[in-house]
C-alpha cells in the first residue's frame, strides 16, 4: 500500500496537470505542483540534500553578484511550485499551440523557409546562438530574461543592426535596471526601416525577473511585433507582406550550481504567432567562467512551430576579455533543418562609465547573407 500510493498520486497530478494546460489555468497548475512538492516531502525526497556539505556550500555567487550567503533546501523546495508552473505553462503552450495549426512552412523546402528574426543584440550575434546562460544586460533582456538580476546595473544602449536577408536596417534602443532593488527589468525597442524593397515595422520587449537566492532565480517578459516585406516585383510594383503581427512571451530559468558554471533553461515565443520569423523555441544553454577572463558556452534550441518536426538548433562560442577593458568574440551555429551553416565575430570596449560592440555574422550556406550590427552602452551605475 505504502508503494503504490505515489503511484496512484502521480497519475492523478499528471492527468489534472493535461487537463490544467489545456485551459492555461496558471493558478491549477501551481496548486498541482504545491501537492507534488508536498509528495515528495512525505517521502522525505530532500532529506539528502539537507547536508551543507553536498549542496549548500556548493551554490555561491561570485562576488559582484552575491546577495547573501547560501542557498538552502528550504528555499528551493518552497520556491519549486512557482518555478515550475512558469516553465510548464510556457512549455505545453507551446506544444498546444503547434498543434492548432499548420506549421508555418510545412508545405515548403526547409531552404525556402524565412529566417528566425531574434532580438538579438551585437554580443549575442558574435556568439552564436547568443551564449544564453551567461547573458546580462541587454542580452538577458533579448536572450535569457532570467539574468536580468545579474550585475547590480543600470544601462541605456541604441544599436544599428543591418540584415542583408531582410534587406532592412533595425534601430534600437534598450534600458535595463537590477541595481535599484533586487528585481530585475527591462524594456527595449526596435524600428525597421528599408528602400524599396524590404522589412519594415517595429518590435518591442519587456522583461522582469525575480532572485530566489544566490544561484536561482526567473524570469519571464513578453513581446509585441507588427512586421511587414515588401518585395519589388518584375513589374516595377511593389508586394507588401505580412511577416508577423502580435504579443507573445518568454519565460527562462537561469541555475549557477558552482560559481564559474551557469545553466538557463528557456521558453521562448511560446505564445504562438504562427510565423517563422518569430517561431516557438525550447531549450537551454550552459556557460563556463574561465577566471575573470574569459567565458566559454553552447546553446541547444528546438524550434517546435515552423516545420511538421522540430528543428534543432545548435551554438557555441568564446569570449575574452583583453586587459578587461577589451572583449572578443567568436561563436558558430547550425539550424539542422535548414542545413544552415554561420560563422560569427565581434569586439568591443568597456570600462566603467561606456561600452561599445561591433559584431558580424556571416552564412556559409544557404544565401550567405551578411548581418553587421554595433551597439553603444552608457553606464549610469
């Protein structure tokens, strides 16, 4: 009897949490996992945890990021229900949503499909698929929202971003704040602006993020876009076509377990727009500190909305930071689908008061189109 009553619990938590999903009841969904959480405590599931030794000395934060001293079990097991319900809300919703409708370029040669258009900032382009878990600033605003508490920061950036395969130019501008409370945030926004033939639009993003403790802590954000091309036909006239247009939202789960490794779990587009410019993406990064002065990582993507299967979407990259005032950047990615070849770079400058980027990303297959984007930050703490 005593076996087999988990069992019993876990089939009734799976099948009410189905049900949860399908109606996007955030509130149903916590109150499942609060009793999971209650589950697992009768069973004394986190009595192994409960040495310092093996699990609380073990998550610091380095010192610019650190807030106070540990992290217990106490705090990971209350603050689970709430952790959970944010990621599987956004993961299941984006299953649900795939299935609604047909996949975007289901009926096209995966070479033929449009590219993913990211919010992507100069130092994400450098490094691939943007080096997710170890992004702060401007890039956790874009990339992992979650970061945004890292830093104890207060930056303003514009950028000029230049994309050869939507024939347009983006400007834009971002704020981020995680130095006047503990709560993290940030608002950024982008116009697009081409000639005759083109992107044309806006886009724009806001973020929040909450610290549970030295190495965990969440972040969800949601995004408005209304994006058109207008391609210039045989005939001299002019096509205008929709590429986008609505809100959807990110949510991501960002881990340090030891100070120099960082893991990022994220959902991102996971309200589905039904474009693949803007596809549902699931996945996670991890990032490796090398001292203070360098950072390795890698990205592993799955794009769930734009074909009849997933796409995987790999990235990786490096990044130095010469006589720490001079970062340099390499990354790499490959869209599996697509059979999508890219080679990145970028450097920059920063000290206590200004930063700049410039970056450059270059196809090695497909039509390979060229994207250069620089960024400016001002430093206000």
């Amino acid at each position: 009897m005593h076996v087999e009553q988990p069992i019993v619990h876990a089939s009734t938590f799976w099948r009410e949490a189905i049900v949860s999903i399908e109606c996007f009841d955030a509130c149903r969904v916590h109150s499942l996992l609060v009793r999971l959480t209650g589950l697992l405590d009768k069973h004394k599931f986190w009595t192994r945890f409960e040495s310092p030794f093996n699990f609380a000395m073990i998550v610091r934060q380095p010192r610019m990021h650190r807030r106070s001293a540990l992290i217990t079990p106490t705090q990971i097991r209350s603050r689970l229900p709430l952790f959970g319900c944010v990621l599987a809300c956004a993961g299941l919703l984006a299953f649900a949503s795939r299935a609604d409708a047909a996949p975007p370029c289901a009926e096209l040669e995966p070479e033929a499909c449009p590219l993913q258009l990211h919010s992507d900032t100069a130092r994400g382009i450098a490094l691939g698929t943007g080096l997710r878990a170890s992004a702060v600033s401007t890039s956790a605003l874009a990339y992992n929202p979650a970061a945004l508490v890292l830093g104890k920061l207060y930056h303003l950036e514009g950028s000029v971003d230049y994309m050869s395969s939507y024939s347009g130019v983006a400007l834009g501008a971002g704020i981020v704040d995680s130095s006047t409370s503990k709560v993290g945030a940030g608002i950024a926004f982008r116009g697009f602006v081409s000639g005759d033939e083109g992107i044309s639009g806006i886009d724009g993003r806001a973020a929040i993020a909450f610290p549970f403790a030295d190495a965990v802590s969440i972040g969800i954000g949601g995004r408005y876009l209304n994006l058109d091309y207008e391609a210039l036909l045989m005939n001299g006239m002019t096509e205008e076509t929709e590429l986008v247009e609505g809100f959807t939202m990110d949510a991501s789960i960002r881990v340090q377990p030891v100070p120099v490794v960082s893991l990022s779990l994220l959902a991102a587009n996971f309200i589905n727009l039904d474009s693949a410019a803007v596809p549902v993406l699931l996945g996670g990064g991890a990032a490796f500190a090398i001292a203070d002065i360098a950072s390795i990582g890698a990205d592993l993507l799955f794009d769930v909305s734009t074909f009849d299967s997933a796409a995987v979407i790999f990235g990786a990259g490096v990044e130095v930071l010469v006589a720490q005032v001079a970062p340099i950047r390499l990354g790499y990615s490959f869209d599996t689908k697509r059979e999508l070849h890219t080679l990145s770079g970028g450097a920059g400058y920063t000290d206590r008061s200004v930063g700049f980027d410039l970056s450059i990303q270059q196809q090695l297959s497909l039509e390979k189109d060229t994207r250069v984007m620089g960024a400016f930050r001002y430093y206000v703490r």
